[in-house]
C-alpha cells in the first residue's frame, strides 16, 4: 500500500480522510498544529489497531516559510492537503487559501512531488457551502 501525508487532521473533513486510507492499508503521515492534537489522534480508539500506519508531523504554523520541510520526503507517493488558516473576519477566500497554498507547494517542489497531481484542497473543511458556490468554485478544486 501507499505512504501519503495528510495534512490538517485535526479537521473534520480529513478525519474521514484518515478513516479511509487506513482501513484502506496505507501508511499516513498527518500534521497537526500541536502534540496534544497529534496525541488524541495517535490515541483514538478508532485508531489504535492503525498505529503502525500512523504518523504525526507537527506543523504549528502551516503558512510559515518551511513549515512542512519536516512532513516532506520522498518516501510519499500521494498527499492530501486540507489544512489552511482560519478565522472568521475574512473578505476574500483567498486571504485563507493563498497562504496554504503558497507554504506547502513550496516545501512539496523541495522533494518533487507533483503538486498540480497530488494536492487537494476541499474547501467544504473551511466554508459553508452557498459560500463555495458564490466564488464561482467548486466544492473540491486542484491548484493551477
């Protein structure tokens, strides 16, 4: 089976993201922002039976230059990017989006992983969405 990171797994979206590649056989590596997050996740019952599948990477702050250099490798054949800062004064989605994007498409070209193929961003994890519809965008988009 495969080895893919997944990123943001603190967030509903890609919990059920983690659910399904590990009943699927693969390896996840996930990033969380703190070790208590990394911590409740290593522990849930529902994942105790997956612990030699799981690994946390912590990323405290996902739009700073470098913050996924440790999450990174060549060992991972897909990744599942969900994380993107958040808060609710917001005017452009862009203001959330650009800053995810921009920290991880820089460490993912480090190690040559193909972002335009390998990357996702599901913006129902972060707006409603009628929200979603208004940008003109749909709920799961690859970055150009």
């Amino acid at each position: 089976m495969g080895r893919v990171l997944l990123t943001g797994a603190s967030g509903f979206i890609a919990a059920h993201c983690l659910a399904a590649f590990l009943e699927k056989g693969h390896f996840v590596r996930f990033t969380v922002r703190s070790e208590p997050q990394a911590t409740q996740i290593l522990n849930a019952d529902a994942n105790k039976k997956y612990r030699g599948q799981l690994e946390a990477a912590i990323v405290p702050d996902i739009a700073a230059e470098g913050a996924y250099d440790k999450a990174l490798d060549k060992t991972l054949d897909g990744v599942i990017h969900t994380a993107s800062p958040f808060h609710m004064n917001f005017t452009d989605p862009q203001e959330l989006l650009g800053p995810a994007m921009r920290a991880f498409t820089a460490g993912a070209s480090k190690y040559s992983i193909n972002t335009s193929k390998n990357i996702w961003i599901n913006l129902l994890e972060l707006f409603p969405p009628d929200l979603i519809a208004s940008q003109g965008a749909a709920p799961v988009v690859e970055p150009q």
